[in-house]
C-alpha cells in the first residue's frame, strides 16, 4: 500500500520531469523507473524536494541521483534496502562533511525498515571509527529527523551484567580470529593501554552491544572504513571478521558498490582492493 | 576596467590594512601588492569581508592569505586563473567540510572566466570521484552563489545520441590508455558489475560529457584526488590521463601546488609523489 | 575553587542522570566520577547541554563521552591538559568537520590554560597541514567562542626581523634533522618552487614564529596529520622533529591515543604504527 501510493506520486512527478528528462537524452527509461520507485518508496517528499532543487540548475544530477544512486545500485540484490541504508548511514556519519544527506538516509533507514533503536546503534559503531564528534553529530542529525517524523526514541537497552572486558573478549574471539588479538598484541611494546582501551571501549562497551547483530554491524564497520579511505588495516580486519560472523562475500561487495554513490568511486575500488586482498588472506 | 576598478579597492583596503600589515612585521611588499591585485580582481567584496573579520583575531592569516594563497601561488604562470578555480573548486567539493570557502571559489571561479555551465561541470566530475553527497552539497553552494550574483543557471546540455557504453568507452580510450581498462579487467573476479558503472556512468554519463574538454577534466579529477589523499591509485592513472589529453607537465605540478593552499602542504606533496612515479612509468 | 563549584555542579547533574547511567548497567562509577570531574572543569554549561541533549536518545553515548573520553583518557598522565586540547583543536580543525565540538574545545582549551594567543597559533600550524580554509574556519571558531566568553583577542605578535629564507632555514634545522632538508632535495626535479615555499611560507612564515615552543607546534602537527590519516610520510618526520625538540615518546603516545577519542580508533592505531617505525629509525 506504501509502495502503490509511493509510485502515484512518482507518476506525478515523472509528468512534471519530463521535459527535464527528455533534455537529458534519456526518456524516462528503465533504470529512471526503477530507481525513482525504490527512492519515492523511501523518503517520498524529501526526495521530490532533491529533485526540484536540481531542476533548474543541474537536471543531470537529479536523473543521475536517480538511474545511478537508485535504479542501478540500490535496487540491486544482494543486499536488503535496511543494510544498505545501515551502510550509508555509517558512510555519512564516518566522513561527516554531509550533514543533510545523513538526515535524508536516517529517515530512508526508517522507511527502509530499520528501528529507531538500530540507527542508534549505528552511529555508536561509526563513533569507535571515525570519534566522538562523528557519533554525536550523526546523533545529533538522527535527534533531528526522529523529531521531524514523530519518532520516540529507543529506550534505553538492559544493563549489561558482564564486565567490560569479559564482553569485549567474546566479542573480539566471535568476529576476529586471532586477528584483533594481533592488534592488541601488537601494542603491548608503545601503548598497551591503547589495546585495553580497544578491548574495554571498542569491544566491551561498543561491539558487544546486542541490539544489531554482529553481521549488521560488521557491514557498518566496513562502510565507514571504506568511505573514509584511511583505514586499510582495520577495513581488511573488518572484511575477514564480516566472513566470520556470516556476512557473505556477495554482501560485502555490495556494501562496498554502495560505496562508490556515497563516498566515490575511488573509495569503492580502493576497499574492493582490500576486500579481494583479505578474502585471499583467508583462503577465499 | 574592472581590474582597474578592483586595484582602487585595494588601494582603499590597503591604507586601512597598513597597520595591521606592518605589525606583522611586512610593510606592504610585493608579494602582498601582486597578491591582493588578484584577490581583489576575482572576488573584491568578499576578499574584504574576509580579510576585515581576520584584522582583530589573526592579522598575520589575513596576510598570509593574500601573500602566499595568492601573491606567491595564484599568480604564478604555468596555470590560466578559470584552471586554477577549476582545481580549487574541484578540491572544496570533494573535501566536502568547507562550504564559504566553496561558495568564494564558485564566485571566484566566474570572476576568473568560468561560465556557470563549466562550473556546474566540475561539480559533476567531482561526483565521480567524492560521491552524490559531494556533487550536492557542491551544486547547493553553486545554486547560492548564482542566486547572489543573479546569474542564469546553465541550459541543460543537449541529448546525448549514443548510447551510455560506447560513450563510456571512447572517453576512457581516449584518456588513459588501458590503464583505466586494466582496472575494469581487474574487477572481473570480484565485482563485475562495478566494472560496469565505471564504464556507463562515471566516463558513459559524466566523463564524456563535453562542456568541459578532456583537459580540464583531468585537472579537475587530479585536484579532486589530491585533496582527499586517499585515492593514490586513481591519482595516478589520471595524472597520466592528463598527459594523454594534452596537459602538460607543467600544468599537473601547478595544480598540485595549489593544493598546498586549500588542502594543506602534506597533500599537495603526496600528490608530487604520485605525480613523479606516474611521470616515471611513461618514461618522463 | 573552581574545581569545587564543578564537582558541585557534577553532583547535582550526576543526581539528574542517576537512571540514565543506572539504566546504562553501570552505576556511577569511578571511571564516570574522574572523568566528569575533569569535563565538568573545562567547559561545565556547554557539558551539561551535551549532556542533556543525549539524555533521550543515546543515554550511553553522554557516558561513553564521560567515561572513556574523559575518565579513560583525558585524565591520564603524561601529557597535560593543555597539550591534550592543543592537540584536539588541531585534530579537529584540521578534519573540518565537527564545528561543534571545535568550538567546544576552543573553550576547554582556554579553561586547561591555553591563551587566546597559543591558540591563534594551533591554527596556524592546522594551516599548513590542512590548507586555509581549514585555517580559516578554525579562527572562525575561535573568534564565536572568544567572543561568547568575552575574551580579548591577543594582540598582533612583534614584527619579525629577520627574512623568511633564514627563519624557516632555522626552524628546520632545529627540528628536523635533516628530514625536512630531504624533502626539499627530493623536489629539486619536478617542483622546485615547491620546496621554496616549504622553507619560506610553511617554515619561514609559521613554524618559525615563536609564541608556542616548538614542542608544541610538533605536537599540533602529529595531531592534525593523525586525525586526517592521509599524511603518512609528513607524520613520520614530524614525530621524529618532536623527538629532537624535547617531546618525550610517552607524550607522543598520549597525543596519538588521544586522536582515538576525537578521529577514531583506525586513526589512532595508524599513528601509532607510523611512530613506531619513527622511533625505530631513529634508534629508539
């Protein structure tokens, strides 16, 4: 029912862009239809308001916006709408330069089928990647758009009854293969309360966290480390610990496609060059 | 005669700055003098708003500004103005974190003999390489900026008679010299598809698109890629690109330099770097 | 005294928030107490508002910052108040995208002890790393937060009386170890006018200049090349630099685990790394 008046809304929309289309060179076509019914299902009036913004000055854009961003990547198999909102969402967080586009996919998450309290739980796992500021301007974009859309916020989740590094440990041995424990060791010559910080903060307090599952914040790992372009270590630890935890190779492909809408091609081949370098690593 | 117009104002400016230039320990020298001749010519108002919010807080930036940004950097040969706000434009999109700075340089931009049509252009090119959100936000500071001025945004281009394919092929045969067909045959394995959206979209839809030549193009993508350190590979297949279409040594190592102002000096040595290695493998 | 009125204000929030961190699973801990003790010194209304602004929808996130970002870290030994915000305000400036929290540690920096001058200065060192609009939009943070606290920029520092060529010589020099002479070598080829702008402008003009200790300024500029991690070879030497100023390696550890807090983990864990190859090559 959302999707049929989603696509009457479309309707009316593809009339008014026609000619915008037609000056393009492309009549509305195959890939336009399908991406503009995936992106109006999302975020309908925000999506319009994209679209007329551009009219004028860019109409390229909005057809681009639409055939590339939707029709030929988003709709895609492989990965459901939620787990590419859920990549996006992380991707825009981490770089943290596109405050209106992180709304715009926070609300499409919403739409897409993720829960207040999932997003939530996104931006505390960009936060590990990409600092404080990150996560509490993404918290701050997804306070905003909650507001705007009636949404309450998640409660609170259950206290932990574990200690922190107890937590982090099982953490760390479920997604990393020895891999994360080679950080730690790593450090123990410079800065060994740099790998407790890792085992406490990032694992214990963060990545242990129950609310998505280890699969889904893996995907939002990988998606902040790819779109910032400067975490090669940690993007080829992530992309063997995605493995683990039950991410296929198929999905983290297409995580890192999605990549090449939000943070450029060159950071989408960049982290496909990891992907390929990790799966060998781990006999794939 | 707006030259002329534009060295009045910065006589004007001049005797108000004097205290705070000799303070700074420089009486007006030639480098501030050639320097402020340019700032002033491209964008007066706004060269004066900024310099004047610095006088209380940082007077030393504000000569800095006028002394290296533009006495030592923009003024030098080897580079025309419209291509150097081509770089400079270029690198604020793709950064993304830095929008008045944008907004200058799209104003600077037409000052310098960019039509709003190229503008628009090198907002698209940046998209290719910083993602949708880069080429938006850009597009929303272009939008500003000709609303200010009161220009007429650009007519959209006319259709495209070829199909996206073949497009995507002659540009990219044209301008990389298998090298950017040994990245899509790399993909083959791993994300065939991606291979795909290279071809058709990013040289198909965008890189073949021809309000831009192929040269400005090139400086374009270089300054992008310089800008965001993070795309080393992708850096080098275009400075050769460059080459390929014409630009020369000189200007590649221009537009690198630039960088040192709007991306910092670190950047803009990593990407001389790149440069050397890539001038190395066409044995130049 | 003031310390006192802060750990009373902390009393009173710390009742407030009672469910919240109770709710989190974790009583008012030590962790907590130390840390919201130290926040609450530094910038107690804008602490209180971020606090209560988590409240609703992220009640662990206003831990985490309390906890791990304060209580864990800022709070360590080895490196002083002052210096941590040295080295976040240049972190922060120099990714140019967290305005908030910029100017949030404009503010704390002020509090740990910073003059308005030495911080003026951070950001002219964040300028050669980060490029000017970096600069520039960091004054422009300092400038709201000076004048929302009513604080008097510093005056203009004394006019330099030697050229350019000879203070940048010997900044480089004293710092460097030659390091910096390499660069220069190294772009006798292909931009030699590159190399002078190095000595004249980012040496001559700013690292030269004598408000901060040079200790200071390296610790500004491991900072900012850690947070933007795109900086590889330019981190290295410049730790070496703050080796040979007098930064001792434990205080270089405490900058590069203070950028997990304010740019990520990744980043942290990659400036480590980049120091111990530093360390290594220098004999350590």
């Amino acid at each position: 029912m959302l999707r049929k008046t989603c696509t009457l809304s479309a309707l009316v929309l593809a009339i008014a862009l026609t000619a915008t289309a037609t000056r393009g060179g492309t009549d509305m076509n195959e890939r336009y239809d399908r991406g503009w019914a995936a992106l109006s299902a999302l975020a309908p009036e925000k999506a319009r308001t994209v679209q007329e913004s551009l009219a004028d000055i860019a109409p390229d854009m909005a057809r681009f916006v639409v055939e590339f961003g939707y029709g030929d990547v988003f709709t895609r198999p492989g990965l459901s709408p939620a787990l590419r909102q859920t990549a996006t969402i992380a991707a825009l967080a981490a770089l943290g330069n596109a405050a209106p586009q992180l709304r715009f996919h926070i609300e499409a998450g919403l739409a897409a089928g993720l829960s207040p309290a999932e997003i939530i739980e996104i931006l505390y796992v960009t936060t590990v990647f990409a600092g404080f500021p990150a996560g509490l301007n993404g918290l701050a974009a997804a306070r905003q758009v909650f507001a705007d859309r009636g949404v309450t916020p998640p409660p609170a989740p259950a206290p932990e009854t574990t200690d922190r590094r107890t937590r982090g440990l099982a953490a760390l041995e479920a997604t990393s293969r020895n891999a994360g424990r080679q950080v730690l060791d790593s450090l123990a010559d410079l800065a060994p309360d740099m790998a407790g910080f890792i085992l406490d903060f990032s694992y214990g307090d963060v990545i242990a966290r129950n609310i998505l599952t280890p699969a889904h914040k893996e995907i939002a790992m990988i998606a902040a480390a790819t779109a910032r372009g400067t975490m090669e270590p940690q993007l080829k630890v992530h992309v063997k610990a995605a493995r683990a935890v039950g991410v296929s190779r198929e999905q983290i492909v297409e995580v890192l496609i999605q990549m090449a809408v939000y943070a450029g091609f060159p950071a989408a081949l960049n982290g496909l060059g990891v992907a390929r370098t990790a799966f060998a690593e781990i006999g794939e």
